[in-house]
C-alpha cells in the first residue's frame, strides 16, 4: 500500500539541523505506556486493576494521536482492507470487552443474593443453601462463557499481525496488549485452575446433611474469587459452621469486582471513542 513508504512514526519525528530526530512526545509516551503493560504482573486484583488503568492510558495517547493532522492524512493513503482490519479489530476489543462486563455483572449480582441472606442471620439452613448453590451455578455459567470466550481470543490472537508501518502498527499493537489484558482479567474472573464442577443441588443437598465429613482437603484460592468458592466449598462441607468469616471475604470479593468493573467501563468508553474518532477519519 502507498502507505508503506512513510511510517507514522517517522512522520511524527522533530528534526533539527543540529541535533538528531527526536520522537514526538505522543510517540514516546504510546512506548512507554505499552512497555509498562509489556511487563507488568497480574496474579492479583490489584495488578489487573492497574493494568486496565495503563491500558486507559494507552488508548488516550492513542486518541491523541489519531486527532494530528498528520495521522488523518497517512490514513488518507491506507487501503480499504486495511481500513476494514481496523474497525474489524475495535468490533472483537467491543466484544471482548463486554463480555467481561456481563461476567463481573452475573459475578456480582449473584454475590450480592449471597451476602442478602448472611447479613440477615434469620435465614433457615436450607435458604442458605439454596443460595450457595444459586451463587456456585451462577460461578460455573460464568466459567462457561468465559471458556468460550477465551478460545474465541486464542482465535484472536492469530489474526493481530503487527503492521511494520505507519499508525497501522501503532493500533495494532494497542490492540494486541488489549486483548492480552482482557484476557488475563477473564482467567481471573473465571480461575481455570481452580476446583472441580459442584452442582447447584448437590450443594444444597451437602450442606442440608450436618453429619456428612468431606474426605477431601480445603483447597485454598489465590484470588478473591477462588478464596470465596474455596469457602463456600469448605461451608457445604461442613468444615465451618460460621458465616463469619465468610462474609468478610465476600465483602472483600465485591470491592475487587466493582474495581474491576469500573476499569473494564472506562475501558469501554474509550474503545467506543476510538471507533468513533477513526469513523470520522475515514468518513471525512
């Protein structure tokens, strides 16, 4: 494509007859920010939190850019299907994205039923068990979609060929460290390694027998959620006859999904931004 003689990158350089080209500021903060996300950890809720602020970061600089002059005029010499690549890619970065909301949205709501009966301590035995099950079934339907989703990504993945030229590579990268984050925060939600399937009636009917003892051992979660299904697993048990305990890492698990879904939300509204920025380029 025409394109390919000139790269964006090269185009936003500042050059001086005295001093070697410097990158414009945009270009060496969209490095830096993606950098950042190159190396950053996410086993914990924390971690994932600050990865969607970084990737928030990361699609304002890229907002930025796609306002110069110069960028609407490289992408005057971009071919169609590379234009169609683009809006193809802000669609799957869309879906992704909501998919994560609908599971932190399911996650959250179905917590909160928990944490209804536990915090009226009147509820019978049986209300409560039929609660667990509710929120576990509501755990494994979550797991599902995001399973799909997840082989839907891996999909993903083989497609985002980063483009050796201009503003094309520039997106392409965002889009590939975008999907990796959504990702990661989509095993997090879903933990893949966590324990086996429960049922929703054979959780109720465990917890409606005190006399049963587990031969199984606890198995302790690393993340919020796990820590939560591990003690709900432990309660049908009949390892802990206490809510206590138990309500303090649900009301912990709550703060971890509403940080998680105010970053995804804010991650949202950016991508829509951008769609909408590279709309106009284009229809203009």
């Amino acid at each position: 494509m025409a394109s390919s003689d000139s790269s964006l990158k090269s185009s936003l350089h500042i050059r001086s007859n005295s001093l070697p080209s410097s990158p414009h500021p945009l270009v060496s903060q969209f490095e830096k920010h993606l950098n950042q996300l190159k190396s950053s950890e996410s086993a914990s809720s924390s971690s994932q939190s600050r990865k969607l602020s970084g990737l928030q970061d990361l699609h304002d600089c890229i907002e930025k850019v796609l306002q110069l002059t110069i960028t609407q005029q490289d992408f005057a010499r971009v071919s169609n299907t590379n234009v169609d690549e683009l809006f193809d890619g802000s669609l799957r970065l869309l879906d992704v994205c909501s998919i994560a909301k609908d599971s932190l949205l399911q996650s959250k709501e179905s917590l909160q039923e928990l944490q209804s009966i536990i915090r009226r301590r009147r509820g019978a035995k049986n209300e409560l068990a039929i609660k667990v099950g509710e929120y576990l079934a509501s755990r494994e339907n979550v797991k599902k979609a995001i399973g799909k989703a997840l082989r839907h990504i891996k999909g993903i993945r083989n497609e985002l060929i980063v483009k050796e030229n201009d503003m094309l590579s520039m997106l392409k990268e965002t889009e590939a460290v975008t999907v990796s984050t959504l990702e990661s925060v989509l095993c997090f939600i879903s933990d893949p390694k966590g324990q086996s399937k429960q049922s929703r009636w054979s959780a109720m009917s465990k917890l409606m027998q005190p006399k049963r003892v587990a031969c199984d051992s606890q198995v302790i979660g690393t993340s919020e959620f796990e820590k939560v299904d591990a003690a709900l697993k432990s309660l049908i048990r009949q390892k802990h006859a206490s809510t206590d305990n138990l309500q303090g890492d649900l009301e912990i698990l709550e703060m971890c999904i509403q940080d998680l879904e105010t970053g995804v939300e804010c991650l949202s509204r950016k991508l829509v931004r951008t769609r909408v920025s590279l709309l106009n380029i284009f229809n203009n």
